[in-house]
C-alpha cells in the first residue's frame, strides 16, 4: 500500500507519490548521526552536538498519563541531575529499528542508565532537515512535532525529550513498542483476521484515541494497521502525525439524542449490572447530554493518505474535513474483522476509482452471523457512507461512533484497565511480536555493521 501526499495545507507543496518501500533510501543521509552515536565514548563532536540542543520546554515535564511510568521517570531524573537539557550526548542509540518518509527510528537508551539493570529503552525519531527540505517536507515535519508536544493520552505517544543534534537533525525521544503493529499482528492469526471480540477491542481503544486529536483540532488522515502499534502491556498507541491536519474545535454538550447513552458502554464507569435501578427509576428521565469535540470547520484540498483508506471526498480530488477520519476508521474496522480492506484495486488508479463508485459488500461465509456480526456490519456501513454529511460521525463525532450497539459490551471508561487480546511476550509459547523484541530483551550493543535485514524489513514505518 502506498502512501502519498500532495499538500495545499502545508508550507512546501509536494504531489510526489511516496512508497513507504522506496523511502529506505533517505536512510543513509543520517548515518552520520548513527555513526556519532553509536559510539560508547562520547567525542567531540557529541559534546559540539549537546550545545545546539534546543532549550528545555515545559510542555515535555507535565505528562499526567505517565506519573506512574518508569520509562518516564528514568527521563525525569536524567533531567533533574543534569544542569544542561537532555541532548544527543545523553542517548545512546543501540539499532535502527524504522524507517519513513521523513525520518529514521532508532532504538536508545540514556547513557545514565547502567545496561546490566535491562534499562528502559526508548525509540528516537531523528529527521535530516537537509532530506526533509529536498522533499520539500519541512512543512510536515514540523507539524508533526508541534501536534506531539500537544499529546497526553494513554493511546497516543508521550515525547520524552526534543532536541536538536548539529549540523542538520532534529530528534524526539518517544515510547518504544515492543508489540509491533496491528498489520503484523493480524497477519498472525487464523485466516489473517482477528476474532470479533479482539477487533472490537482495538477499535475501542484507536476510537477514544481519535476522539482526544479531533477534541485537540487535529484531523489525523493516516488511520491504518501499521500506524497502530502494540505497548509493552498490549494496549495500543497510535503514531505517525506527519500528514495530519491541525485545526480548531468547539467542546460542546449536545442534548439531542436519538440513541440510548447507556448502552454505548461509556457513559458510565460502572458496571451494567448496578445501574439497573437506576435506569428503572428514570426510565421516563431526558437523555443526559453528550460531550461533542469535533473540527466542524476543519477544510483542506490535500491529496493525502495511503490508497486503501481515503475518503471518496479525497480520492475524487475535493475538499475534505475531519469525516475522513471516521471513513478510514470505517476501513480500519473492516479489515481487522474481515482480513481485508473493502475497496482494494489491482492498480491504485482502481482503488481510488472503487472507493468513488462500488458500493460497499461484505465477504460471504465471513464467519458468525449473529448479532455482533450484525452489528458490526451496521457500524461499518454508516462509517463508510460516501457522502461525508450522511456518514457516521460526520455530526457528532466520536460520540455518535460510542454509541453504536458495536460497543455495548465495552466499558469504555475503563478500557484502559482491561486486559488487552495480546500482551507482548506473555506465556512461555508465546511467538515472537516484532524484529525489536521487548525492552527487556533488546541488546544494547549494534549489530556487525555488515548484518543485512530481509527486503519488507524496512517496508513500513511502524515502530513511530
């Protein structure tokens, strides 16, 4: 699947299609980078490289959703015992782990951190401004990390550190995701697909996911498998923000309701069983208001996204809003249960022109017909309405999408508490999750600089 951009809404214009595949070439324009940080001693030009970091920002130390997280710590105190901000001279990179179209991924740790204590590892996305500008993509990235010093969700990337290496990078130190993506991870189970209860779960979690960015202005514009990555403890966390689209939003309480909050599974963080009387008593009560945060006024005319998963308002070459996101969500669903994705084309030329013209079909003999196949069928058909004003959460966003009958089994309130289908390395026999291993495991040496990887290694960008 290929990813392309040709952006109006950013600085530098670019109609150049981009496969994630050909991009491994910008990798050898940081090896300079890996070179100087490879290095166990610190020389010189580390030491050169620490005074052009850029100056400490308080949006980095205030992370509620990690105050318990000893990755987070580990960064606190190196902070806190240095008189100097984090710098390149404070990481040491252990391998290359991703590549993508603006940026190289490396696997690190602090250099403070003894290695015979299984330090906390850290995955570092460094940018070769130099590349980045030839690209014309400097818009894009800088995009990408204002919309990271924003976040603070539990499924979304926590930027441990920012700074600047001389002469030409930029680096963000982010959370390392042992657990790989949810392509490879679907790839793994029978029939290529996920049981409906595991698709719902990760559904779930992308879905509140989605609803912080557009609650936060921000139309993501890239849903796909791969840009959703397994966590040491199997939740998920969404990555890659280069293509999204930054805009403002209104937080509103709608009172209009035609569907049974209670039976969305998130209205209350309680379990069903003990609201029973309460729902008898006020059987006759007005539905309570729901919490609407969406980019109504969000516009772009950006040709963006990867094929399989773009709007028909994008594929047919007009303006789009915040509703691509809910169309691709739709798509993403979709393959998670069904192994496939709906509109996929022998070209992508008829991709974009099924996604425009073929009705939506479902596999026959797909497995249970049962309510929850019903169900899901139901929410996947309203997400993937192809005119946008008629598509689900077009209106009210997340909050039409929670209140799907899909999700009525959920808590969503606590989903964050429940146990994820798949933790990373748990069981004896449990098979191996990605190429980089958990943090625990991961060496803290480089391999032989003659060691090759297999050609679809470095395919994907799918560890950031």
């Amino acid at each position: 699947m290929e990813r392309y951009s040709s952006d109006a809404d950013t600085t530098a214009p670019n109609s150049s299609l981009s496969s994630a595949a050909s991009s491994t070439g910008s990798l050898a324009r940081c090896s300079s980078l890996s070179r100087l940080s490879f290095d166990c001693s610190p020389s010189a030009a580390v030491a050169a490289a620490a005074t052009s970091c850029s100056p400490p920002r308080a949006s980095v130390l205030l992370r509620p959703h990690r105050s318990g997280d000893v990755a987070w710590a580990a960064i606190r105190a190196a902070s806190t015992t240095s008189a100097a901000p984090l710098g390149p001279r404070d990481f040491k990179l252990v391998r290359r782990i991703g590549g993508g179209d603006i940026g190289t991924v490396y696997l690190c740790r602090l250099r403070s951190s003894p290695e015979r204590e299984s330090p906390c590892m850290y995955a570092m996305k460094v940018v070769d401004r130099r590349a980045v500008a030839r690209k014309q993509k400097l818009g894009r990235a800088a995009a990408e990390k204002r919309i990271l010093r924003q976040l603070d969700h539990p499924f979304l990337p926590t930027l441990f550190a920012d700074f600047d290496a001389t002469p030409h990078f930029s680096c963000a130190v982010m959370e390392f995701c042992p657990g790989g993506d949810l392509h490879s991870l679907r790839h793994r189970m029978p029939s290529r697909r996920f049981p409906l209860p595991s698709a719902r779960f990760y559904a779930a979690e992308v879905l509140l996911a989605i609803e912080y960015l557009h609650m936060m202005g921000i139309v993501y514009r890239d849903l796909k498998p791969e840009n959703v990555l397994i966590r040491a403890d199997g939740h998920i966390m969404l990555t890659d923000f280069d293509l999204s689209l930054q805009s403002t939003t209104s937080p509103s309480l709608d009172g209009d309701t035609d569907t049974d909050d209670e039976a969305s599974g998130g209205a209350s963080c309680f379990p069903d069983h003990l609201l029973r009387f309460k729902r008898r008593r006020n059987a006759v009560a007005a539905p309570r208001p729901r919490f609407v945060a969406e980019p109504v006024d969000a516009r772009s005319c950006s040709f963006v996204g990867t094929h399989e998963y773009v709007a028909p308002e994008v594929a047919s070459g007009g303006a789009h809003g915040a509703a691509v996101d809910w169309w691709a969500y739709g798509v993403f669903l979709y393959e998670l249960i069904y192994g496939r994705t709906p509109f996929a084309g022998a070209t992508n030329e008829a991709t974009l022109r099924n996604i425009v013209r073929r009705p939506l079909a479902f596999p026959s003999g797909s497995g249970s017909c049962g309510p929850a196949d019903a169900d899901a069928r139901d929410l996947i058909a309203r997400l993937l309405a192809k005119d946008p004003a008629a598509r689900l959460g077009s209106r009210r966003g997340a909050a039409d999408v929670k209140s799907h009958p899909f999700f009525k089994s959920l808590n969503l309130a606590l989903l964050r508490s429940s146990r994820p289908p798949v933790v990373p390395g748990a069981g004896a026999g449990a098979a191996p999750l990605h190429r980089s291993q958990s943090c625990k495991a991961a060496p803290t040496t480089p391999p032989p600089p003659t060691t090759t990887k297999p050609a679809n290694a470095t395919a994907r960008f799918d560890l950031f």
